[in-house]
C-alpha cells in the first residue's frame, strides 16, 4: 500500500536555495534612462534661434556702421580748361592775364541726398595773393551715392590785382619758367537727410591748378 501511494504521489523537488554570497551581494547600479529625444529637439531648435539673433544683430550692426555712417561731400575741380591766356616777361612788373573755363562738381557718397545753401564762392589765389574774381555757387542738391555738377564756372586771371613787388618776386619766375600754379577755394555748407535723420556737413574744395604757358594748356588739377 505505501510503495502504491508514492508511486502515486512522487516527491516534491528539492528547494534550492541560492548561495550565501549571492543573496546577500548589494545589486548593481543601473544607468541612467536616456533622455526623451523631445528634450534634444528643445535643445538643437534653442541654439537655432540664438544663432539667428546673433546674425541679425551682426547685420543690423553692418547697416548702421554703413548706410547711417554719414560722410562730408568733397567738392572739386573739373574738365578746368583754358579759354584764352597772355603773359609778358619784359613788361615791369611781368603780367599774366588768363581765362578759365570749369566744372565744379561734389561728389555725395552717402547714402542721403545733400541739400547745400547759396552764398559760397570760388577764390582764385597766386602766392597768397587774390587774383581772380569770386565766383558764386549757388544752392542746390547732390542725390544720394552720385556725383553732381554744382557749376559751370568762368574764372578771370588777373596779375595786375598782385602788389607790384610780389609780382616782381614770384612771377617772373614762374613766367621764366613755363609753368604758374593758381590755388582755388570754395565751400559749401548743407544737410545731409539718412532715413528722416539729419546731419549738417561742410565741403571744403582746396585744388591747385598749373598752368602750361608754352601750350596754353592746363597742365595739372589736384584736389584735396
């Protein structure tokens, strides 16, 4: 009867246990989750938008420092050519009698239109001395990034304006020599208007000009 009932009921299987140093060994740290990949596109899209500022900052910079950078008209001399001219070395004093023909042009690189006022003159000038006839420029405007003609000026050479020993000094050397260098001076005083901001400028002309006696010609013009 026992040998039927435990081939009947078989035994129950062994309880194992683990061994003492297993089940008493702290577990390993795990690693950190990975973060969710929404944080990383929260990141890139934060630096995109920070790079953007910065290059509109940069081109906003670039705009100021350029369009409003205001800068003064330069006025000039131009196409100065002779339209009749006579000189005498025996004579005492020597003389030098010429007449000139020119463009006076101003040359606007901003990036505004330049208003200028009337009143201002061209003065003719021989070693110091005032030779030739003030010739008004009147008001007008320069457009913006352009070079205008302001005038189309006649300007009278006359020695006979000079004190007799200055003409005795200078010019007959220079008369001896071939060549006679007059200085020319204007201004002109305007506005400058950048975007409704106006700035207030000056342009001074300061050009030398050469006179070749033995071709009646306008050797050299020089501005600055």
């Amino acid at each position: 009867m026992n040998e039927e009932e435990n081939q009947r009921n078989p035994l129950a299987p062994a309880r194992l246990y683990g061994r003492s140093d297993e089940e008493f060994a702290p577990k390993a740290a795990l690693p950190p989750p990975p973060l969710p990949h929404k944080e990383h596109g929260t990141g890139k899209c934060c630096v995109y938008v920070l790079l953007w500022l910065v290059v509109q900052a940069a081109i906003a910079l670039i705009v100021a420092m350029v369009v409003f950078r205001v800068e003064t008209p330069r006025l000039r001399l131009a196409d100065v050519a002779v339209q009749s001219l006579h000189h005498a070395i025996s004579t005492l004093p020597p003389s030098l009698n010429a007449t000139l023909a020119a463009n006076v042009t101003v040359k606007n690189t901003n990036f505004g239109s330049f208003r200028f006022d009337n009143g201002s003159s061209i003065s003719v000038v021989y070693a110091g001395h005032p030779v030739g006839d003030m010739v008004p420029i009147g008001a007008g405007r320069a457009r913006a990034r352009h070079t205008e003609k302001v005038t189309s000026a006649t300007i009278q050479v006359e020695s006979g304006r000079l004190e007799p020993d200055v003409a005795t000094k200078n010019l007959s050397g220079d008369l001896s020599s071939g060549t006679v260098r007059l200085s020319t001076y204007a201004s002109l005083r305007g506005r400058i208007r950048v975007w409704g901001i106006v700035r207030r400028r000056t342009s001074e002309m300061n050009c030398t000009i050469t006179l070749n006696l033995n071709s009646s010609t306008i050797q050299d013009v020089r501005c600055r």
